[in-house]
C-alpha cells in the first residue's frame, strides 16, 4: 500500500534517522516506539506529507487515504460539534455530488452509445466506493462514533469553540475515525480519554480494516490494538513481528548485548589511552601512537539505552497517620445549576491505594480537590483524619511553578537530605538529562513543567498522595519509575488515571464516579473491568435517541441483535449439549426401568429368587441413577432459562 525507501531526516545537523525503508501493507497494525527525540512524531509527519525527508522517496497506491492524529495543538470552531464531525465525510459528500452529475447526464437527449457506456461505468464506479464507504449509515456512523468517544447527545448543537483541548482532540479522533481512511497515524491518541473511552477505541480498532501505526505510553492500548512494532534506536529502524511484548522481550536480549560491546568497547578505549599516555614522547612509537590517537577519533562509542531498573526512586518514610486518613460525609457539590454530587459518603483508610475511575466530566477531578481540601464543597462534612498531611498533584499543578529559577532549585527546595547527584537522578528518571537540569522552569513547555511538578512530589514527605493524571506526559520508562516508587509507598494514594497497566500492580480498590454517584470495587483493576462488563455499566452501545426517535439503522440493528444471538449461542451452547446428553441418559434410564418393571411383574420372576433379586436390586440402582441424572438435569434447566432471560 505505501512504500518508503530510503529516507533520511536530521535537524541542526544531527541525524533522527537514515536509510530507512519499510512497506505498510493494508491491515498492518503496529506499535512505534522509540525514545523521547528519536523522530517518531517526524516519521509520521513524512508519512502524512507534512514534512519533507532529506532524502528518500514514499510511494502510496492511487486513492490511499491516510488520517493522522498529531498529540496536541488541535482547535475546531466556528461549526457545531455534528457539524465538524460530519465534515470529515467528505469524500461521501464528493461522490454524492458526482453520483447526481452523472444521472444527470444520463438522462440527457441525443446521448451517444459510447458516451452512455462511459457515463453508466463511471455511475458504477461511484456506486461501488459508495458502497465501500457504508455511505448508507454513515450519519448514524458519525453519532456512534461521539458517543463512543464520550460525547453526550446533548453537545451535538453545540460549537466546538466550546469545548476544552481535551474535548478538541476527542473531536479531531472522531473525525480521523469517521473519514474511513486506509491508514491511521495515531500519536498518544489515550492522552485525553477516560476508561470508558479508551475501552470503546480499544474495540472501534480491533475491527478496524486498514492500516494503523500507533506511538502511544499506554502499553495496555498498544498490546490490545497492535501486533507488530517499529522502533527507531541510534538513529536506525527496525521491524519486530510480534506484539509489544515479544519486542520488549527482544529489546533486552539486545541491551544485554550492547551493555557486553560497551564493556569491551570501554576496555578497548581504556588500553589505548594508556598506550598513547605512555609512549606519546617516544620517537620510536610516534607512527603507532598517531595510529592509535587516529582511531580514536574515528571510532564511533557505542550509546548504552537508558535502564530503568537501574534507576531506584522511592518516597521519604511517611509520618504514621490515625487509621482513618479522610471521611466525607453526605458531601454535595454543584456548579450552579450543574450537580456534581449529591450526598457522598467515603471513607479512605491508613495504606489503601485507590483508583478514581469513570467518563470525563463525571467529577472524578472534583472529588480528588475536595479530597485534597483544594475545593469548597455546597455542603457535608469532610474529616481528616488524626496527623493525614495530604500531597496532591493536579493537571494543572505546573501553573504553579516559579518560572524564574531553574529545575534543580525547584526540587532542591523542598528536599531533605538529597545531595544534587541524588536529585539529577531523580530528575532523570523524569526525562532531564544533562545540562536540562540548569533551564528556567519559565521556558519549558507544560509537558516539562508537569514532569516537574510530579517529581517535587517524590520529595516531599506526606503519608497521603492525590494524583490526577500523573502519566499524561512520561513515556513508558518513567511511568514505569513512578509505578515502582507508588507501589513501595507506605502511605495511603488515590490515582485519577485511565492507564489500565499503570494501575495494575498498584491499587487494591477501585472507585468508580458515574452520573453524581460514587461505586467501590474492593478489588484491582482487573476485577473493576470485570465488573463493569459483567454488570454492562458502559452501556452506551451504537445507540442513541433524540427525543423519543431511535436513530439506530437497521443494518446497526441486524448487526446488533446477531451479536447479542453470537452472544446467547456462546453463553448456552455448553449447557445445552450437556443438557441434551442428560435428557438422553434420562430416557435410557426410563427405558430400562420399565423393562425391569415388566419383568418384575411375571409369575414366573418370583418363582425365581435368585432372579427376583437381581431384578430388584438393579431396579434400585436405576432408580437411585434417574433421581440424581433428573436433578442435574432440573438444576442445568434452570441454569439456562436464567441465562437465556438476560438475553430477552
């Protein structure tokens, strides 16, 4: 479908990348990955004809649509939400248009026969792209998609001026989705989705036909969407078949090697300086000493990746708190007329690790402030509890932040017993390197400053941490540090996140906030998501109404109920067969029952005690063999009309 040979990008004379040369084949699904700087978010650019390569071509077959979804910087307005949306069919619309020209033309007088059959086969052409587009349901196409991604029936009049920037892109998503492109470039396309969101995409894109590349920190969406990986490593690129793991697998394998080539290389170095240092002002050895100073220079060191294992942060000792850190007590709160809670009642204990999960704008943000006192509340109560110091990181925590000093004051500010190395460290964990440490906070983007901020948390000593969205700018590396360091805490956590493997090995409860309503799970993330689909808490569906008209087509429809019949079948099928096999053995058993009763009865049984008790007693054990195949049947009979009744 698109082949790239041979390309080539640096910026500032340093190379991103070179030579590359790949081919994307339709329904190819994969991960890139790469270290922050490598030129993932470029290559995507050069894909999507936004930016040049220094050399190279990209060859793409006639007609080749690409969507590509950038990380951030998207602003729509000056049309309605369904109104934007509905713009990204614009190839629908195209075809439409020349579907009427074309009729049109048709019915004109004094046609020739050649310039019929022209008109009749361009009119077949456009019915078949018609067709391959499902522009038939595509206005109900567009509507599916909001809601998937979140939007409530009641924004669709709505400008998207309106909306936030997490909001935009959510828009931007959609119309990448909607547009039916032949391949998706997705850059960290979870940023602003909530769990329900996310799950809704993870679907949308297992059942997407083209092909897709994805650069993404959330390793759970990329394990469930893809199954190959590019990566771009010291400047070259590389094709894994297999998903992000088996690549996670390799890559060790190879750091294993390059940490062995960096030792001999390192030993290689060390003996030829020595040589140079000890012959230098020999006349004899002039010529291997020139020989030895030029290889040297020509020699290219080898770039040793960064080891997260060997990088170990953990929080200072908390102050020991009281067993209850924080109780809420029918808390209310509203914007206006907008009601957020209505008597919440929470209580949060000494060590427990918890998870606010739920859909954007539910209050998952609202109640984490008021949790970490950094909201009012209309009404309630709100105790702390006895010596519960609270630390909360915001989304918008770095607007905080002194600009005018640099990184390595901000941090060094508040820690106790860290020596700079120790705080570089750190610091490096969270993706400043070098001489970054020494920027002004005023200059770095909110990316940078958020990473900041999240790092001051690491410092400051609190048996109690709020964190809302803390993975949103660390690529997996770092998350990887956090979760490390937030699974050792002694103290007590709430998380408002959506990264489903960055709270596996973290929170032993999940809080789910819905519609002005609080649930609690007492379980991890897993079992939340079990739950959830169990209890079928995200029932969006494909569905909406507006006023008391389903918009649902009937080919939704159709594909609906054969889902909802696949469903049925591969919930009863086990029990039926079973059942089936029981109402067999039921009837042989009948069977030889009423042939042991005929024989019973004849005069000529009793005249034979021998036979008369051998009658008996097999007819006792059949007996005993019906009455306890008859109750597993009435048992498993109940069982499947129970499960066929969820399915009415």
């Amino acid at each position: 479908m698109i082949d790239i040979s041979d390309i080539s990008l640096q910026f500032g004379g340093k190379y991103l990348f070179q030579n590359v040369s790949f081919r994307i084949n339709s329904g190819d699904k994969a991960a890139l990955v790469g270290a922050n700087g490598s030129g993932k978010s470029s290559l995507f650019k050069i894909l999507s004809s936004q930016l040049q390569p220094e050399k190279g071509t990209i060859s793409k077959q006639k007609r080749t649509t690409i969507g590509y979804l950038p990380q951030d910087h998207v602003i729509h307005s000056g049309k309605t939400l369904i109104e934007e949306a509905s713009s990204a069919l614009s190839d629908i619309t195209s075809l439409q248009i020349k579907e009427l020209e074309l009729t049109e033309a048709l019915s004109a007088k004094n046609i020739l026969p050649d310039e019929q059959q022209d008109l009749i086969n361009n009119l077949g052409e456009v019915y078949q792209r018609l067709e391959e587009l499902d522009s038939y349901s595509s206005s109900s196409n567009v509507e599916k998609i909001l809601v998937g991604l979140g939007f409530e029936e009641t924004d669709f009049n709505r400008l998207t001026d309106e909306f936030s920037g997490g909001w935009q892109m959510r828009i931007a998503l959609a119309k990448i989705l909607i547009s039916q492109n032949d391949m998706l470039l997705l850059d960290e396309p979870t940023n602003h989705l909530d769990i329900d969101s996310l799950e809704w995409l993870i679907t949308f894109l297992k059942s997407y036909k083209g092909a897709m590349i994805i650069v993404s920190h959330d390793k759970h969406f990329i394990m469930q969407t893809t199954s190959k990986t590019y990566e771009i490593f010291n400047n070259t690129f590389s094709i894994f078949s297999g998903n992000y793991n088996a690549y996670l697998k390799y890559k060790d394998e190879r750091d294993e090697q390059l940490n062995h080539k960096y030792e001999l290389q390192q030993k290689k170095i060390k003996e030829t300086k020595r040589f140079i240092e000890r012959f230098r002002y020999k006349n004899t050895k002039a010529k291997q000493v020139q020989s030895r100073i030029k290889q040297l220079e020509k020699l290219e060191t080898i770039e040793l990746p960064q080891n997260e294992s060997d990088i170990k942060i953990s929080f200072p000792e908390p102050p020991k708190s009281g067993k209850v850190n924080i109780e809420l007590i029918s808390i209310n709160k509203s914007y206006g007329n907008n009601q957020i809670f209505s008597g919440v009642d929470l209580v949060i204990n000494r060590g427990e690790k918890i998870a606010f999960v739920g859909p954007n704008g539910a209050g998952k943000t609202t109640l984490a402030k008021i949790i970490a006192d950094n909201l009012d509340y209309n009404s309630g109560e709100r105790i702390l509890g006895h010596n519960t110091i609270i630390s909360y990181y915001a989304q918008d925590v770095a607007d905080n932040l002194q600009p005018d000093i640099d990184i390595i004051e901000t941090v060094d500010g508040i820690a106790e017993n860290k020596t700079i190395g120790e705080l570089r460290s750190i610091l490096g964990a969270f993706l400043f390197k070098g001489d970054d440490v020494f920027k002004k906070v005023g200059v770095l983007s909110g990316g940078e400053k958020s990473r900041v901020a999240l790092a001051k948390i690491l410092l400051t000593k609190s048996n109690f941490i709020v964190l809302d969205e803390p993975t949103n700018h660390l690529d997996i590396s770092s998350k990887k540090v956090l979760q490390k360091a937030l699974i050792n805490f002694s103290g007590s956590l709430i998380l408002v996140s959506h990264d489903v493997d960055f709270l596996q090995p973290i929170v032993s409860k999940v809080v789910e906030i819905r519609k002005g309503e609080i649930q609690t799970f007492s379980g991890g993330i897993d079992y939340y998501m079990f739950k959830r689909k169990e209890l079928n808490i995200n029932d969006a569906e494909q569905k909406i109404t507006i006023g008391n008209k389903s918009v649902t087509s009937k080919k939704e429809q159709k594909r609906i109920e054969a889902e909802k019949r696949q469903a049925k079948y591969n919930a009863t099928k086990d029990l039926i067969s079973e059942i089936a096999l029981l109402e067999k053995k039921i009837e042989d058993l009948e069977e030889k029952e009423k042939k042991i009763e005929i024989t019973l009865a004849k005069p000529e049984t009793y005249n034979d005690p021998k036979k008369t008790f051998s009658s008996n007693e097999e007819f006792k054990i059949i007996k005993e063999e019906l009455s306890g195949v008859t109750t597993k049947w009435e048992e498993l009979s109940e069982a499947l009309v129970n499960i066929e009744s969820q399915f009415e």
